[in-house]
C-alpha cells in the first residue's frame, strides 16, 4: 500500500532533479544525456554550501508547525475548509532531505564526508507530539498513529515534539533514524551532519527504554552508525550488513534541507567499484553482483573514442 501511496503521489515530476535516484545512474545509463543538461555535482556543491550558509536562520516556527500539524501552503490550506473531517492529506509531503546519486566524486571524500549503511525498508517521517506518534510517507501520507516513548509521542512523554527521518524495517519493527531533526522541540535543522549524529547517539543511548517493545513503545527505534569514507570502512559495511539496500554519503557540514541535495549521495553496493575504485574481495562481489544489462557507459564512450571496442548498447 505504502508504495501505492508513494508511486501516486510522484506522478509525472519524480526524478526531474539533476542524479535523481529515481533515474538510472548516470554513469551506468543507456541514454546519452544532452550536452550542458547537467552542471557538475561539485559546482552544486559548492553552491549549496555557499547558500545554507547564507540561509542560516531560524526554523523553530517550521518544526513547531509540523509538530502541531499546522502547514504553510496556502494551496492545501484552501483546500481544506473548517468542518471537513481530518486534515489535508499531504501537508508533510516533500519534509525529508533526499539524496542524489553520487556521481563526482569529491577530492575531500575521505576527510569531509561520512558513509551511513542504509538496510532495506521503507523511509519515513515520524512525528511525535501532542501525545501521539504519527508515521508519514515520503509523500507526506500519514499511513500509522501509535504510542511511543520519544519526546511528545504519548500520554507519558507529552512534553516537547520529536521529528526522526527514519527507515521502517517492518519485518524487524524497527525504525532505523538515519536523522534527527528535532529533540524535545529543539530543531536541529541548522546543525550540521556531525552535530546531529553526535546529538542522536547521546539522546538515544541515554533512553535504552526506546529500544525494547512495550504496549507504549511498541516500536523499535535504533541509530544508524556513520563512518569515516574510507575504503577499509566500505568493505566492512558491506561484510557486516545482511540486508543493505545502499550507502548513503553525508558532507559533515550539511544542514537539514528538505528536499534533495547534492551534499547528501547514495550508491547501490555493486556501483562501489565502478564509481568509488574500491577493490572488494571476491566474496563481496558475489554478494552483490551487478544487475544484468547494467553497462558502464563511461567505458564505453572511452572506447569509442579510441576506436576500441563498440558495444551493442550505443
């Protein structure tokens, strides 16, 4: 249902922003993109550094209104008149910071940027405030209210409002936070990536009570690690992690910025060779094996250049 939901709500638009992971790589598309379609991911860098600096401000008045379920677009308040039960649909739609695939990669990759291993679920939005804990899609549908320990998240935690970006591990009941947001109604939008792991890892091991399942918690909620971008770091992720849907890399300075961002990429396990030059053992390569008719276009454009070989697929 949940991917119902989210294939619905995309429509026509999903996918229009530069890497989108809602396209093929681009190192490994069959279809030739035109020239000066894209500028550099790390001139987009750059430039979106450059501009959360200048945007740095206050967002408490943005987390206390997701918090309260109040919303700041006139479009879908018009929509919703006074006595229509519930409330617009969609009014958390498009709150996550997304990636992009990582593409170019950065000189500072092994010093200015974190991998987090990213397991296989759904991601989602949790809000917990007012007394409740309300779960929403990426596209902002809120498909589970229920009980929880977090700040704001039931009758016995009804002070202050929690906002968690999560993956929703169904077959574990666990949430996995890849970000905090906010704690206690303190946002965190402006705090970079660094600050908000350290943030989450302190507040969630001080509370091992979010952890266990209980009728008022009857969700599990777990930190994912980050790690240095090394090679070594890499190769273990992927030994030691039996569900993994990808790695997301984090620059340490990033904001909370909804939407998608080219400070925050992602590859599949098997693009960790072609796209990063890590050497995996052979047992890694088996264990994520490249997908069929998946090419590395960047080859074969050098082969043609050089009258080498000619693949069927150009």
């Amino acid at each position: 249902m949940d991917d119902i939901l989210d294939s619905l709500a995309g429509g026509f638009t999903i996918g229009s922003e530069q890497n989108s992971i809602h396209q093929e790589h681009p190192r490994f598309s069959q279809y030739k993109r035109k020239a000066g379609q894209d500028n550099s991911q790390i001139d987009r860098r750059a430039e979106r550094l450059t501009w959360q600096r200048s945007r740095r401000g206050d967002l408490s008045n943005h987390a206390r209104g997701l918090a309260a379920g109040q919303w700041e677009s006139d479009e879908e308040v018009d929509e919703w008149k006074p006595g229509d039960p519930g409330r617009p649909p969609r009014s958390y739609k498009d709150q996550l910071m997304l990636s992009e695939w990582l593409v170019d990669v950065p000189s500072d990759f092994t010093t200015e940027w974190v991998v987090v291993p990213s397991p296989t679920g759904r991601r989602n939005l949790i809000v917990a405030a007012n007394g409740t804990t309300s779960c929403y899609t990426r596209s902002g549908y809120c498909i589970r209210r229920f009980p929880s320990l977090l700040p704001g998240g039931s009758r016995r935690q009804r002070g202050g409002f929690t906002l968690l970006d999560c993956i929703w591990d169904e077959s574990n009941n666990i949430f996995y936070i890849i970000d905090l947001i906010s704690w206690k109604s303190h946002p965190l939008y402006d705090s970079d990536r660094d600050c908000r792991y350290f943030l989450s890892t302190s507040r969630f091991s001080e509370s091992p009570e979010l952890q266990v399942v209980s009728s008022i918690n009857p969700h599990i909620y777990k930190v994912l690690p980050q790690y240095d971008c090394t090679n070594s770091n890499i190769c273990d992720i992927l030994s030691n992690y039996s569900d993994l849907d990808g790695l997301l890399f984090y620059h340490r300075s990033v904001h909370y910025t909804p939407g998608q961002t080219p400070l925050v990429t992602w590859l599949k396990p098997w693009m960790v060779t072609t796209v990063l030059g890590v050497d995996l053992p052979q047992e890694l390569i088996d264990k994520y094996p490249t997908p069929p008719q998946t090419v590395d276009m960047e080859v074969i454009e050098t082969d043609k250049d050089t009258n080498n070989a000619v693949s069927d697929m150009t």
